[in-house]
C-alpha cells in the first residue's frame, strides 16, 4: 500500500514538473510572438510615417522625441521609401530581452533595397533602437544622402515628328516674404484670387519653420503658356515666377483626351508598380496616351543612396541606379488636322473621328468640350477641379471611345448585308407610298415614319439618297433577326479590338441573350435606332469595308504599326460596290441628304444620320443626335480620308446636326 502511494506521489510530482515546463514553454513562447509583433508593429508605422508613435515604442534612448522624429522623417522620407518589409530569421532569448535577426526590403528612388539586421526588443515590448536599424552601416553622426540624375520621359510626337508631349518646364509661382510690402494681408489675399489658392494655405506656407524673410515660398505651379496669369502675379509685391522642369502639351485643350496627362503616383499606383522602379515622388502617366504607353515613355531616374560622415565625406554605397532614359511614342495623328477640327467643334459637344481608310491609320481625334492637359500637368486648383466635375458639358468625358445610337448613318451597313445575304437586289422596288407605314395592324399605334416623301421606285439608291426610314425598316424584317444578328457578330458587334485606348463595345441589343426584342425594334434597328450603339472608332473600321472590297481595315494609332484587316469579307465586292455608288449619289445629287457637302473635284461619299434618344413621343427633354459620316474616293496621292462626326443636343440646332457637321468638315478640302 506505501509503495502504491509513493509511485502516485511521484507521478504526481512528475506530471507537476511537466505542467511547469509546458507553462515556461507557452510563456516564452507568447513572449516571443510579442517580440516578433512588436517589430512587425514598428515596421508598419515607418510604412505609414507615425514618427511619433515610432518614438514611443522604442526603449530609453539617448535622442529627444524632436531629434528622432526628425532623422527618421528626414531619411525615410528623403529617399522615397515605401512598402518595407521585413522577414524573421531567427529569435534568441538573452534574459528579459530578445535578439531578432531579420531580412529586410522596402523600394526606394534608387530601387529596391535589401540587407541583413538585428534588433533587440526589451523585455518583449520596446525595441532598442539605433541608426543602424534603418541601415546597419549608418553610424550615429552620419547622414544618409542621395544624389539623382533626372531622367527624360520619352516624347509623344505625330506623324511628321511635331511634339504632342514632351518633358520642358512649368512656372512656379512663390512669395518672397520680406518683399510683400505693407499691405501684406491684400497681397496675399490678391495672390490667393489669381492662383485660386486659400488664403489659409498661403499663410499657413510662410508661417513654416524653414521659412525666413528672404526665402522663396512656392504656392502654385503654372502652365509656360499660361502668360497673362503669370504677368498679373508679377505686378504683385514679393511674388517671384521660377521656372523648372515639368511635362508640356504644346496642344493643350486640342488633344487632352487623346493625349493625357502626367501626375505625382498615389499610394495605390505605388502598390501596383511594386518592383517597377516606382517610388513617392514618380509622375505616371494618369490618362490618354500618356497612361497607356506608360512602360515605353517612363524614365527611370538615375539615383545613389549613400552614407557620408559628419563633414560630408562619402563612406559608403547604400544602392545605386542608372539613369534611363524614356522611349518616345510616335502616333499616326496629324496635328495641323487635329486642331482644326478642335477649332470647328470647340463651342459644341461631340466628337471628329477621321481614318486613311485604305491603311487604317487615324489622323484626327477630337472630343469636345475638354481640358487643358497642362493644367492637369501643374495641379489643378479644387475650384477648376469642381468646375470641370460639375460642368453639365462632361468635359473629362472622352466622347470617341463611348457608343451612341447611330441613326441613319447605320443604313450603308444593313443595305450591305442585305446586299451581300441575297435578301435584296440593288434595283428591287418595294412598292409603298407615303411617309408613314407599319407592317400590319399587330402593331398596334405604332409606326415608321421617314422625313420626307420622294417620287421614284422605293429601292436601295433612292431609299440612300432620301435616308428613307420606311425603306430600311423593311430590308431589316426581310433580312430577319437571326440572319441579322448572324451577320452583325461577324462584324465585330459585342467585341473589342486592341487598341492604345479602352474602347466601348458596340451593340445591336441589349439584354436577353443579345436577341432583339421583337418585330417593331428590330424594324428600328434597320435604320440605326433600337437597341443599336456604336463606338466611332468602330464604325470608322466598317465604314471602311466600303473602300477596301468587304474588308474591314483595323484602326491604329501607333505609327510603327502597318495595315492590318480587323474583319476579313464581311460584305461582298458587289454590295460594297452598290453601297459606295449610293452614298456617292447622297452626295452628288442634288435631292440627296449631303448635297451640301459637294465640292468641286473630289468625289464624296457620305451619310447623314439623326438619332433620336426619346424614350415616346411624348419624350421632350432627352436629346438629338446629329450624325454625318463620309470618306473620300480614290483622291489625288492616296490622301483619301475617312470621316466620323457627331454633334450632341442637335434638336435645338438651327442648322440640323449633320448640316452643322458639313460645313465644319468642308474646311478640311
């Protein structure tokens, strides 16, 4: 019986001593993890730059709060660091007190840096800090510099090698504090009206430490073309205009949306460039051109992070990176075109689309109303930002990459299917009168109406020429929808092609497994209404069927690039034959829609078209819109050109849209 109890006093005692032990164990290792988190806490505030909060995690030191804020601030800081990370290699209890070697990489303006470290963590929550914990070579009275050479951001240039962007210079406008005079407080106030800067801001600028009374004080960036605002600064006490290095767009307004602009990149874009040679203080390129040829036109500038003594001398290379130069992306737009269709278009909203059809080469696209590149370049102020938010124009909308109902200028495309399916021959009468007509009494009170009635047979020329509604909504039931919508995929309806540019797809239906709803709407759809939206970029490409035999010519806009056929035999020889001779005629006749676009020695072939967007006839406030789309044939040295245009709102237009489009394109010839 005693040695029964002993063996149980002892297994007790033994399961005592392990229960212990597995309680040391769990504590250290809570401990350690404690360790480890504070690190990783500490690490994160650098990250989020709360020097402060850095400061008070940290064991006693020998530096104030002020002093360590500042080197910290000034060092991370100055070399763009961003996104550090660290990964723990090994942890080593030393009394109270922890060893943590870690492995450690954050991105710089030089680039990635990567090195070997170690810090204790007291007692498991204060780390013991030291300047070699932001580099282990960095000794506590030396400095951390970096010294860059700026690299050029590669030019966009047209076709004939005119700067559309380029790396120049911009004005900064700043105050001279000492130089303000006595009426200081209306000084400012003045520079405040002229820079739309707040007052506050102005203020808040002279009051910073590092200020004295003849300091320059930066407080707006100014475009170079910007003259009379830079004039009206000048005759203000104490204000100086610099100039430095900045992006320009000799074009400004007249290819903002196809151009872009260059800004500083936010945290997110840093994210995303991760490993890209990216830091705090990159521009990037944020829309147009600039943004979707950002990997070709970046620099990459050419910077050394180094460690110097207390009298400057140089101890050693932290990391360095080679400059490099930008590429520069040449384009098949010509700017003399491009700005004279801004011009004759400015005061309007719409869009000008033109196209060498028998290459595929863009020359010109205009979107009004729009912005100032340079102005995005500089910084806008919150009040142009508001401005061009607010503007019920949509100035920040790129009208040539959206899709719209394209009214009668869809009428070439159903004449060719109907053309190229049999469903139709060219000189086949359908045999109606009058300017209304529905197929049967099915349809109830709806029907298709045309503008004006003509004498002559109701065929496919005549029924062009007229832009006749009756004629085309009928072609579409005889074609059918499922032959329709056969023929509107292979054209590219309901996909995208690549292009520099995010274009919008078109469609012929909306919804319900893409069919088309119905007798009526698809009788619409013959006559470019319903459901149908097209992007012009698009239409540009199936116009140009009409030039190139059936094929559809792939729209490009990089000038390196050669004549590539986007849809192969879309409509037959014969039908785009037909269908060029009767957009001739709309032109050449004299009873045709676009007489008025006839010019002496060039032969024309063009649609009008107006798209009504009311939801019923009882819709009085959705808009109009007034198409003409035309391409010239067989021109003198292949200069034939290819246009697409339309103007918004054209029921309030005295001259009818596609009119007011004419006598625009007309000072092209």
């Amino acid at each position: 019986m005693k040695g029964k109890k002993y063996f149980i006093a002892i297994g007790i005692m033994v399961l005592l001593f392990l229960l212990v032990g597995v309680g040391i164990v769990w504590s250290n290792h809570k401990n350690e993890e404690k360790a480890k988190q504070v690190l990783f806490e500490f690490v994160s505030k650098i990250n989020e730059k709360k020097y402060e909060e850095m400061y008070q995690m940290v064991a006693t030191m020998n530096r104030s709060q002020e002093d360590f804020v500042k080197r910290n601030q000034n060092i991370y800081e100055g070399i763009g660091s961003s996104n550090i990370k660290v990964e723990i290699q090994n942890i080593e209890k030393q009394g109270k007190d922890y060893q943590i070697q870690y492995h450690q990489k954050m991105f710089t303006k030089a680039g990635e840096v990567e090195f070997d470290n170690q810090v204790i963590v007291e007692k498991g929550n204060s780390l013991k800090w030291s300047s070699h914990f932001i580099f282990p070579q960095l000794e506590e009275n030396q400095k951390v510099r970096i010294s860059t050479i700026q690299a050029k951001r590669g030019d966009i240039l047209d076709r004939n090698d005119e700067i559309l962007a380029t790396d120049g210079f911009i004005l900064s406008a700043g105050i001279v504090p000492g130089k303000l005079g006595e009426n200081k407080e209306q000084n400012i106030s003045k520079i405040a009206e002229l820079t739309e800067v707040s007052e506050e801001y102005i203020k808040k600028q002279l009051e910073a430490s590092w200020v004295k009374e003849d300091t320059f004080v930066p407080i707006k960036k100014l475009s170079s073309k910007n003259v009379t605002l830079k004039e009206a600064l000048l005759q203000i006490p104490g204000v100086l205009v610099n100039q430095e290095a900045g992006r320009e767009y000799p074009l400004g307004k007249e290819a903002g949306h196809l151009i872009g602009y260059v800004q500083a990149i936010n945290r997110e874009e840093l994210e995303e460039k991760e490993g890209k040679g990216y830091h705090t203080a990159s521009l990037i390129g944020k829309a147009g051109i600039e943004k979707s040829q950002e990997d070709i036109l970046r620099g990459i500038d050419g910077t050394e992070i180094y460690v110097t003594d207390e009298n400057g001398n140089r101890m050693v290379q932290i990391v360095k990176q080679d400059k490099k130069d930008g590429q520069n992306v040449k384009l098949t737009i010509d700017s003399a075109m491009q700005t004279k269709l801004f011009e004759q278009l400015e005061k309007d909203k719409g869009f000008f689309v033109v196209m060498q059809p028998k290459t595929g080469e863009l020359l010109a696209l205009v979107s009004t109303p729009t912005f100032d590149s340079n102005d995005f370049s500089v910084g806008l102020s919150n009040k142009q930002w508001e401005s061009l938010n607010q503007d019920a124009n949509q100035p920040l909308y790129n009208r040539f990459l959206q899709r719209y109902c394209p009214g009668s200028t869809f009428k070439p495309v159903i004449g060719a299917i109907g053309l190229t399916m049999g469903k139709i021959q060219e000189n086949e009468d359908f045999g109606y009168t009058g300017t209304s007509w529905q197929k049967d009494s099915l349809w109830g009170n709806y029907k298709i109406t045309t503008l004006t009635g003509y004498h002559g047979a109701k065929n496919l020329r005549n029924a062009m020429i007229h832009s006749d509604n009756i004629y085309f909504a009928q072609l579409a039931l005889k074609i059918g929808e499922k032959n329709l919508i056969q023929k509107f995929n292979q054209i590219g309806f309901n996909e995208t092609f690549d292009f520099p540019l995010s274009l919008a797809k078109s469609q012929y239906a909306i919804g319900n497994g893409n069919q088309i709803e119905g007798e009526t709407k698809l009788a619409d759809t013959g006559y470019g209404q319903g459901d149908v939206l097209v992007n012009p970029i698009f239409m540009a490409s199936v116009y140009s069927s009409f030039v190139n035999n059936g094929n559809m010519l792939k729209p490009y806009l990089m000038y390196e690039e050669k004549k590539q056929i986007l849809k192969e035999d879309v409509f037959s020889e014969e039908a785009t034959d037909i269908i060029r001779d009767s957009l001739i005629q709309v032109v050449e006749n004299k009873e045709g829609t676009a007489n008025d676009m006839k010019i002496q020695g060039v032969t024309i072939a063009g649609k009008t078209g107006t798209a009504e967007l009311k939801s019923s006839s009882e819709d009085k406030q959705s808009g109009t819109l007034g198409w003409f789309n035309c391409f010239t044939v067989d021109r003198q040295n292949g200069n034939d050109l290819l246009i697409i245009s339309m103007v918004e709102n054209v029921q309030d237009n005295r001259d009818g849209g596609s009119h007011y489009l004419i006598q625009k394109i007309r000072n092209l010839f």
